[in-house]
C-alpha cells in the first residue's frame, strides 16, 4: 500500500511520459488516458488498483478533464500539463 501522490506530481510525470519520442505526434485522448496511467504505475507501481491508486486516478482525470484537446501535439499538450503542475490557472 502507497500513500496518495501529489497532484502535482501525477500532472508532471503525465506530461513527462506524454511526448513519447515524438513531440510532434498529434495528441489523441487514448494517448493521453494511457499516459496517465503510466504516471499513476511511476508512484503506486503496476501491481494492481488499491483505493490510493484509484484515488489518485480519479484526481488526475478531473484535472487533465479540465484541459481541452484542441488539435494540439503531444509536446504541445504536455507543456499545457507543466503549467497547470506549477499552479497556473488554464
């Protein structure tokens, strides 16, 4: 059992995993959803869900929910995930 992530460190390793070699890749919401998994396996590890993982999941969810894809790249989108992981209001 882990303790819960930060939020924004969940963010940040999303936006870290997200570019996958190939920044210039258009971003799809697939992609996105299975980087955000990885970055949930980064703290929790790949095991299986415990209430903690799936709590952090859910967290990190609503808040790339709240970031619209707008035909960006993945290298795009990520730089977007950095500023909200900072605190920016987007």
């Amino acid at each position: 059992m882990t303790a819960r992530a930060p939020l924004d460190w969940l963010l940040d390793s999303t936006a870290r995993h997200l570019p996958g070699g190939n920044g210039s890749a258009p971003l799809t919401a697939d992609h996105l959803a299975h980087m955000s998994e990885l970055a949930i396996w980064d703290w929790h590890g790949a095991s299986g869900p415990t209430p903690e993982s799936i709590a952090d999941k859910r967290a990190l969810t609503d808040a790339l929910d709240r970031l619209p894809i707008n035909s960006e790249t993945r290298g795009e989108f990520a730089a977007r995930i950095q500023l909200l992981a900072k605190g920016a209001v987007l």
